[in-house]
C-alpha cells in the first residue's frame, strides 16, 4: 500500500474514538463530525469521571481534578494523592489498544495545589505493506501527553487555575517512501470553580459551578504543514449539586456540558467531499490562526444556530456515598448523531479504604454494535497524608477526615 493509504490506516483508530458511531450513520447522510488531532484528551481517562457521563469540571476535587479543571486544585483535601488509570480501548474491534493515565497532586500551603499527569494512548501494531502486498514491518502508534497544573484559591469559595501541557501524537513512525512525521505540540488549560454550602429548607447542600477552556496550543501538522490538524481546544461549563441526606449518606449530581473551540467542517451536500471548491474552502478553515478558530467556532457552522447546538455534548450522572466509604455511579453521555453519535450508559463503584481507593467504570452504548460496548475503566488511589503525617507530631492521617492545613 502506499504511503498515504498506511497514514489513513494509522489514524483510523483515532478517528474511530472521535466518531466511532459516526461510521456507522454516514451511508444516510448529513454527518458532519468535527475530527482534530489528539481526540482522545478530550475523554475522561478516570473512572469516576466516564461513570458520570464525562461530567468533572464542577465535582469535588481529587487526584484527576485537574484533568478537568485546574481551577478545582486548591480545594483538595490532603496533602498528596496519585491515582493511576487504566482502560482496554475498543475491545470490540481489537485487542492490543488502551488508554493509561496517572495523576497525583501536592497540596502548598492552605490555599494551593500542584498537579501532573500522563496520559498515554497505545493504538496497538499495525502491519505495513507496499503496493503488491509485500511486507514492510510494522509500527506501534501512539500518543501521550505529559501535563503541569496549578491551582490557587482566591477565596473560600472560588478558585483558578492554569495547566502546561506538552502533547505528541506518532501514527506512523518510518517506513521506505514515508514522508509524515509525528505531531509535536505545546497547550494550555484554564479553570475557574466555586462552590458554597448552603441551607435550603431543613436540608443542607453543596452547590459547585465550574468552567474550563482545555487544549488551547498550536496546531499539529504530520505530513503537510499546508493542512495542519487542530488540537481538541474545547470549552465545558458544568455544576454538580451535593445534597447530605445524614451523617452517613450524601448524593450528587453533576452535569457538563461542552463545546469544540475549533472551526466546523466545511462542506456542501450537493457536491462530494473531493470536489476541489469543497475541499478549498475546507482547507482554508484549517488555516486559520488558533485564536480566530476559537471566536468563529460559535458561528460557523454550515446549518446555522441550529448546528451550532448540535456541536454541544452533554453528560451528566448521579454519585451515592455512603459514609465516605462505598459509592455507586450511574451517567449518560450525549452526542449529536451528525457530530460522531457517542451516547451511552455509564455504571459505576467505587470504595476507599484508610489510604487506598479504587473505582471502576463500564459502558453500556446506545447501539450493540458501537465499537465503545463493553468498555471498562478502573482507577485506583493512594493517599499519602496518612504516611506524611505519620512522621510528624500530632498528625492524624486518614483518606476520608478534615482537611490538612
């Protein structure tokens, strides 16, 4: 096969994340899904976050807090935590893809955090041949994304934060007549979160807002830099409202919603996709500089303000604690059919237990045959106040106390 078909091939895997129902729907028509680089970190790599349908930039912080919004890194509750994450990725269509992530936090002083992370994505091995079918050795593709945050408290009950994040994405590696190269990009995250316990009626609650715009970084090129690939900058809005129902059981519920700050696809449904004014006008979008993608994002779209709406994903979930100690997850992720068709199911548990913690995740998609069914996500959590405090005077210790100061 040629070199442009063996690219294709490398970066079917990726395209099948952003749009994997997608495929399925375009023989009817009107599929107009947005495609960037590096889809996959605009996905929750933890398992408490997928259990509630992708919703996180407003839910009490942790270890993957900043993942979702940096903003929420001054209000952790321990001193140091790590959680490591790992997911088989679209088991339904292969067996040698998954999606790693380990994060950690260090709490500074009573008001602030830092955070980093890794996500690591393996795309399994791909075989290469020449155009009479002749081997030509195989390649591992892959893409991490190595991530820096810190998050301040401004006040008791509103917070910022920023991250630094450095992204590479290899689909292809090298070959004999292979011209591509792998991505290489730099971006950052911004965050905003409040939240306030209030009293209404005779019950007591917790009311969290928050707000992120992630990805924001130079776009990738990986063979011609005349066409160059957007990362996923996106923006997500989102609350999650916690009600203490006694001293032993509490409820939340958390809803997100989010939108792609990048330009929609051109295209024109008389013509074909190759036709050379289609495919002009779509490649002078893909030119256009990252802040201006952002500001016309909102009103791009071919299908007007009814399109625009359609580019929004929503999810949101319910999370049961009982006494700190066992939780149970239940969310819904929604994406417009015409804009890559993601909808599931999410189901969730998750215990902790002194210093340690683990949750786990599975997916229940919309259509049987979506290539996410049967997905699962198990993260685990080790915090280590308890071990900090140990050699100190009067520590306490403990996951599930008061606060360290």
């Amino acid at each position: 096969m040629n070199s442009t078909f063996s690219r294709s091939l490398a970066i079917a895997p990726a395209l099948l994340l952003a749009a994997t129902a997608a495929m399925a729907q375009a023989s009817a028509g009107g599929v107009h899904t947005i495609t960037t680089a590096v889809p996959i970190l605009t996905l929750s790599p933890d398992a408490r976050g997928s259990a509630l349908g992708e919703a996180g930039v407003a839910t009490s912080p942790d270890a993957n807090a900043a993942f979702y919004n940096p903003g929420k890194l001054g209000f952790v509750d321990y001193k140091y935590a790590i959680s490591p994450s790992y997911s088989p990725w679209l088991r339904k269509v292969t067996d040698d893809m998954s999606l790693s992530y380990l994060s950690g936090y260090a709490k500074v002083g009573d008001r602030g955090a830092f955070a980093a992370s890794l996500l690591y994505f393996d795309l399994g091995s791909i075989d290469y041949t020449n155009d009479r079918n002749i081997a030509q050795g195989s390649y591992n593709p892959k893409e991490y994304a190595v991530s820096f945050s810190y998050g301040q408290k401004l006040s008791d009950n509103f917070g910022v934060g920023i991250s630094a994040r450095y992204v590479r994405s290899n689909l292809i590696g090298s070959y004999a007549g292979n011209d591509a190269q792998a991505g290489n990009s730099f971006s950052a995250d911004l965050g905003a979160y409040y939240n306030k316990d209030v009293t209404i009626g005779a019950g007591a609650y917790n009311l969290a807002f928050g707000a992120a715009v992630t990805n924001i970084g130079n776009k990738m090129v990986y063979r011609d830099a005349a066409i160059p690939s957007f990362l996923p900058t996106s923006l997500r809005l989102g609350t999650a409202i916690t009600r203490e129902i006694d001293a032993y059981n509490k409820i939340t519920l958390a809803f997100d919603a989010t939108k792609l700050l990048v330009p929609s696809p051109f295209y024109d449904d008389s013509k074909g996709i190759n036709d050379p004014a289609v495919v002009q006008a779509r490649n002078a979008r893909l030119q256009q500089g990252i802040v201006s993608g952002i500001l016309t994002s909102f009103s791009d779209a071919q299908g007007g303000f009814k399109e625009e709406m359609q580019e929004i994903n929503i999810g949101g979930g319910l999370e049961y604690w009982y006494n700190n100690t066992i939780a149970a997850r239940a969310g819904y992720y929604y994406e417009n059919q015409y804009k890559g068709g993601r909808q599931y199911l999410s189901f969730g548990l998750g215990v902790r237990l002194s210093s340690f913690g683990v949750d786990g995740t599975y997916l229940v998609p919309n259509a049987a045959a979506n290539p996410l069914a049967e997905t699962i996500r198990v993260s685990l959590h080790f915090n280590l106040n308890k071990l900090s405090d140990a050699f100190s005077e009067g520590g306490a210790g403990g996951t599930q106390g008061s606060p360290v100061n």
